[in-house]
C-alpha cells in the first residue's frame, strides 16, 4: 500500500501554475492529496482535491483560530503519513498541526517577500518563522540566502531551486533579427518587483532611442498591501504597451522579445526568468536572492543593482549596444545553464529524495 502525501497550499492557482507537475511525478510513488485554503474553480479537473473555502489573506484572528481548528480536523481525519506546506499560511498553520498530530512534515520556503525587505518586520519575522519552522521534520529552502537567513543545519534542511520548469514547452528559439529591440517585464504589480524602476528606465531608454526599442510590461492586477497603483502605470503608456497577463499572450511575448527584464528586490526563485532564459531571452535582473541564483553576471546575463533606477538604464544601455553574436552567446549560456540545473526532471527528482529520507 503506498503511503500518503498532503500537499498544502494557500491557493488553487498555486496548485496549477507551480505544483501540478510535481503532484504528478510524486503519484507515482505516493498517494497524493491536496489541501487549499481557498476555494476551488468549478472547472477543476485535478484528483483528490480539497478546500477548506476561506480567506487565506484574511488577518482575522477569530477567522483564523476556525481555519486552524479545520485544518486540525482535516488532518486528524486523512492522516497522512507527511504533509508537505507551501507558503506562508499553510508553512505556519499546516506546521502547527501536525506538530501536534505527530505529523512528519516538510515547510518548503518559496520566498521570504516584501517582509524580509523592510528591516524591522525583518527581524520578527526571522525570530517567529524560525521557531515554527524548528517544529518540522524538514526544511527546504530556495536559495543559499534564505537558508543563511534561519541558520539551519544540512541534516535538517535541504536547497532545491525553485519548482522547476516545462523544459519541453520552453525551448531555445535563436530570435530572427529585427528592425527594434523589445524589453519584456512581466510580473505581478508589486512595488517589491521593481515595476517603478522598470517604468523609469523605459523612460528614458526610449526617449533616448526612440522607435528603436519597444518596453512591454505584462501583469495581473495585485490587491495586497504592497501593490504597484495601476493609476501610475498609465502615466508611462507612451513609453510602455501595458499588457494584461495570459498564458498565451506570454508565451508570444516572450518569443517575441530581446531582453526579459525582472528588476526585482528579492525572489524565492524567479519562474519566469527560468522560462524566458530557457527560450534564449537576455536576462536583465538584480543582484538579489532568487535572481542571482539563476544569472551569472556577464556570462548567462546580467545583474543590476536592486532599487536603483540609474544601474537599469546603464545595463539596459549596455545589452543595447552588444553585437548581436555576444547577445546570442549569452543568451544561449544561459539557456543551456537552466536545462541542465533547473526543469522539471531535475526538481522533482530531488524532491522525491529528500522524501524518501523521510518517509
């Protein structure tokens, strides 16, 4: 009889856009459940699927004890033999309990966010998540920086990069020349991904090059505390074509582009930079945790300074102004670089090992 597995996550598009391939490969080996806080789509086709229909984003403290008093019951009445946690509520909630339910468990730290990047909300963050996550079985982090971050011991904790990525959805395509060169950013509109700085350098990039260079910013709309106002975004369209996210669309952006820009001030591991690297896109990101995991500097992309508007545009400048031949030999180290270390094959692999010393 195979033992069970109990993914918990905050989110159903979690489960999709991150977790469903390596759902799949554990189902070979394991019986796989999976447990959200949110509620599920209606067009759901995935198997052995629960929700708990809450808030995750709530910060009520009534609403929250009933969530972990469901979360508690959930897990008495699966039993499973390891719970694995991703993101930040189930990381807190999904630990607790199984504490106490005497649980093997595994918090996986997909990225610390915009709390690790203020100092103060820093420190509490660190003294509170290291407590909760010394109540696991084991912990993986993302990043060397994330670890360095909690101080834990190998025995303990592990590093795999990231979820991995569709290798075979993504591959190397060496880019027809053109008349313009075209910078691409997509993410969520979050102050903390670098969105203002983004829209600044394309500023000027394009002031100064005019018709030569095309900015597209490609985004869903984020409502948390740390959003990037839509209001302001508007202000740049004459510099930047402001393009509402789809998978579609993406993908033919991302064909489409040069230079994937991700000016961001801390990642867990950037997908997105995997995906538009695997394809042969030019990396423009920042020398931070998550992102400078990916790019070596000068040899698979570049690393800007982060929160700096000036260190942009000079290497935007700079990835202008190379010969198409250095463009594509960067381009194409990095793409090599991330089909060796980072799809799918090779994440789910190294999951399915640390499991497997567990259970």
């Amino acid at each position: 009889m195979k033992k069970k597995i109990l993914i918990f996550v905050n989110d159903y598009n979690n489960i999709v856009n991150l977790r469903y391939n390596l759902i799949s490969y554990l189902r070979l080996f394991y019986e796989v459940e999976i447990l959200v806080i949110d509620k599920i789509k209606n067009n759901n086709k995935i198997k052995n699927i629960y929700s708990l229909n809450k808030k995750y984003k709530s910060i009520n403290i009534l609403k929250d004890f009933i969530l972990l008093f469901k979360i508690f019951n959930f897990l008495k009445k699966r039993s499973p033999d390891l719970v694995i946690n991703f993101t930040i509520k189930p990381l807190i909630y999904g630990t607790l309990t199984s504490y106490f339910l005497k649980i093997k468990s595994i918090n996986v730290v997909t990225g610390l966010g915009s709390i690790f990047i203020n100092k103060i909300s820093k420190k509490f963050y660190t003294i509170f998540l290291k407590i909760i996550l010394n109540l696991n079985t084991h912990v993986i982090f993302q990043n060397k920086s994330d670890k360095k971050i909690f101080n834990f011991n190998n025995k303990s904790s592990d590093i795999i990069n990231g979820s991995g990525y569709d290798y075979f959805k993504f591959k190397y395509i060496k880019k027809k020349g053109g008349n313009n060169f075209n910078f691409l950013m997509v993410s969520r509109l979050i102050k903390d991904k670098g969105i203002g700085e983004y829209l600044e350098a394309a500023r000027n990039i394009k002031n100064k090059y005019k018709k030569k260079v095309n900015f597209f910013l490609m985004s869903s709309i984020d409502n948390s505390l740390f959003s990037f106002p839509l209001s302001k975004i508007y202000n740049y369209k004459k510099y930047v074509k402001f393009i509402k996210f789809n998978k579609k669309e993406y993908f033919n952006l991302l064909n489409l582009s040069d230079c994937f820009v991700l000016p961001s001030y801390r990642e867990g591991f950037s997908k997105t930079i995997l995906e538009a690297s695997s394809m042969g896109k030019f990396i423009l990101t920042t020398d931070v945790p998550g992102c400078r995991d990916i790019v070596i500097h000068k040899k698979t992309g570049i690393l800007s300074k982060a929160k700096d508007v000036k260190s942009l545009i000079y290497w935007m400048r700079f990835i202008y102004s190379l010969k198409n031949k250095e463009r594509e030999k960067i381009s194409f180290d990095g793409s090599q670089r991330v089909k060796k270390k980072f799809t799918y094959d090779t994440i789910n692999k190294q999951y399915l090992r640390v499991i497997k010393k567990i259970i």
